[in-house]
C-alpha cells in the first residue's frame, strides 16, 4: 500500500519546489533506500509531462571508492554526472543514508581530493542555476540511520521530518506560500542594511553586506526550508563566535569551536574535540579561510538538533555561519571546495543588530522591525 505521506510529500517537491513542467528534463539522486520516495516523485514527474531519470547511489559506494580507489581514479571526474548537471532542466537530491559514519575513518585529504574533482560539476551546477538553466532542490527520506543519529525511535523521526516539511498541515503548499511572504518582510528590512553585529554566549563579530543580498529560502531549494542567507564581504568579518552545537562533516564531530576572524580570515580555530578536523578543513584551500555565509534560522517547527545540517541551521532561534564557498546569487563570490555550516543557538540573550539597530533578541525577529 503507498504511503500517503510520501505522496503528499511528493507533490509538493515536484509541484512546489521544484516547480516541474512539461517537458523538462529532471534527474533523481538517491539511494535504494529511498525509494519508496523516488518512485512518488518519479510518478508525479510524470504527471507534470517532464521526464524522469534516475541516478541512484547504491550502499557502501562512497566508502569503497574513498578506501579503495588510487589518487587517479579519486580526481576522476564522472562524465555521466557532467552530462545530468550540463543538460538537467531539474535536479532533485533525495538523502537517505544506510550509515551516516561510513566515512568517519577516511582521510579527510582522501574527501578533498575527490570533491577537488568535483569541482568542474559544481561550476557548471552554480553556473546554470545563476543563470536560471536550471533549477534544484535537495531533501530528505528517514532512515534508521538518521533517526539513530537524532537519538529517535523511526516513527518519532519520520513524523520529526514530515512535520519540519510542513508535511502534516492540510495544504503544504500554501504552508510554505505563507512562509515565503513571512520571509519576505524579513529579507526586505535585511536588504536595506550594511553593518552586522552578533552578540551571544562568547561572541561578538561583525561583519558587512554592503553590495550583497539576502536571500528568502522558502522551501523550493533546500526542503524543508526556513532562513534568510547571505554572503559577508570576503575582508569584512571581525571578531570572535563561539558555535553552541556541534560541527557535523561527513559523521565526524567537532565540538565546542570557537574561531576568531581579523579582516575576513580565521586567525584561531579551537575545539574542545576533533581540533585536528577543524584545522584541516580550515587549510582545504585559500576561500576555506573565510566565511561564505551568515544566514538566520526561522523555522520555529524543527525544536531538535539532530545532527543534519539540512533541518538544524532551519531551527528558529539560531544562526549559522559556513565557512567556504558563497552562493553566486548573494553577490561576489567566495571560492571554495567547501561550504561547512556551523550552528550558533541565540535564544538565551543573542541579539543581531543592523546599522547600529536592535532587529533580533533572544532567537526573534522584534515585532517592530
């Protein structure tokens, strides 16, 4: 018997994220796991007239690869994936893992070298989405494996994720509709703004975005969604921030960080465990020195960390920072082989201001703003 939660949820990725019409072309990335989901959003694909095509990402790939393959076959850049990310009209990344710490024991200049090889595919992915060639969305199917990593039973998990999706209320569609013109008030005060500061638990940085814009995430890239993001001029970060959740890259944990920027660059990096990590990641390349982007969480529903970046920088009441590269579509650009977000909880006496202006107080935006 389908699902009707995964039908809901399908509709509303091909419908309202991704916007699907006839005749486009659209690619699905997932894993077998999350099939039940894939084969929904391949039905609705369908629906919509467009033409479905299916990359899927069989268990233990990425480990045999990163473990097993020679620093050649590692820098080898797939020409299938070249050819989806050249021609796609859409592309729809589903997450579902079997293990979220496959990967703990790789060598993280193993995980570098590979996504140096990338880099070519992300060009062309920013190039076309700048450009409006095309259009993505990423999401999520509960595993076991995520909801082991939330410290939830699966049903309490699946139900985390469909409510965080907007999933469980009547029309999600106009759910996020509504989320957008909430948003959208937001990103226009943000808009008219230069100079940042950010007071919380150990921190005070300031940062600029003359010349840069922000950015109303509403459900059609990331879903579920809930922010509002920009990039900070490349030299203009200051200060010091002390992030009040762990730092999660590829199931690795870095705890307790605490960085100190002078004139955009990190000049000091601890951590109460996994410093080594941080470190190496801050060395992946000249733009990993810097921060790619500020972005402020405002979806209220997600109440739990969970150890996936994908709904904890959406909890309302939090900000985040990602050191690395910068979305093309918020002004000039930061490069980078990495875009690693980092999440700072600002509900107990965090305050943002803006020019000098108190906008933001204890993880809400103030009602008269």
């Amino acid at each position: 018997m389908r699902d009707q939660r995964l039908i809901k949820y399908a509709h509303t990725l091909v419908n309202y994220s991704l916007y699907v019409k006839e005749n486009e072309w659209v690619v699905i990335r997932g894993s077998e796991l999350a099939m039940p989901l894939i084969k929904e959003c391949f039905r609705e694909i369908l629906k919509a007239g467009a033409h479905p095509s299916i990359l899927l990402i069989p268990e233990g790939i990425s480990e045999i690869m990163l473990k097993e393959g020679s620093d050649d076959q590692l820098s080898f850049n797939s020409p299938v994936m070249m050819e989806a990310y050249s021609k796609a009209d859409k592309i729809l990344t589903i997450l579902g893992d079997h293990n979220l710490k496959s990967l703990t024991g790789i060598p993280s200049e193993r995980i570098t070298l590979q996504r140096r090889a990338g880099a070519p595919v992300t060009k062309i992915f920013h190039d076309r989405v700048a450009q409006e060639q095309m259009d993505w969305t990423l999401c999520l199917y509960p595993t076991h494996s995520g909801a082991q990593e939330a410290g939830m039973s699966l049903d309490d998990y699946e139900n985390f994720v469909f409510s965080g999706c907007l999933l469980d209320t009547p029309d999600p569609v106009a759910s996020w509709k509504k989320i957008h013109d909430d948003q959208q008030s937001m990103v226009d005060y943000l808009n008219k703004r230069t100079d940042y500061q950010i007071i919380a638990n150990d921190t005070n940085l300031t940062l600029s975005t003359e010349s840069r814009t922000w950015i109303n995430s509403d459900g059609h890239h990331n879903f579920p969604s809930g922010e509002v993001f920009t990039a900070p001029v490349k030299e203009s970060v200051n200060g010091t921030i002390r992030f009040s959740f762990p730092g999660i890259y590829s199931g690795q944990e870095i705890e307790d960080i605490q960085l100190t920027f002078e004139n955009g660059r990190v000049t000091k990096a601890t951590a109460k465990r996994g410093e080594d990590l941080l470190r190496a990641l801050i060395e992946t390349d000249e733009g990993s020195h810097f921060a790619g982007e500020f972005a402020i969480g405002t979806n209220y529903g997600i109440k739990k960390f969970t150890k996936n970046m994908l709904f904890d920088e959406k909890i309302g009441g939090t900000i985040h920072l990602a050191l690395g590269s910068s979305y093309p579509q918020c002004g000039p650009v930061n490069d980078s082989l990495l875009h690693w977000d980092m999440l700072c909880d600002m509900k107990n006496g965090g305050e943002i201001y803006a020019d000098g202006e108190l906008f933001y107080k204890d993880g809400h935006f103030l009602k008269n703003q």
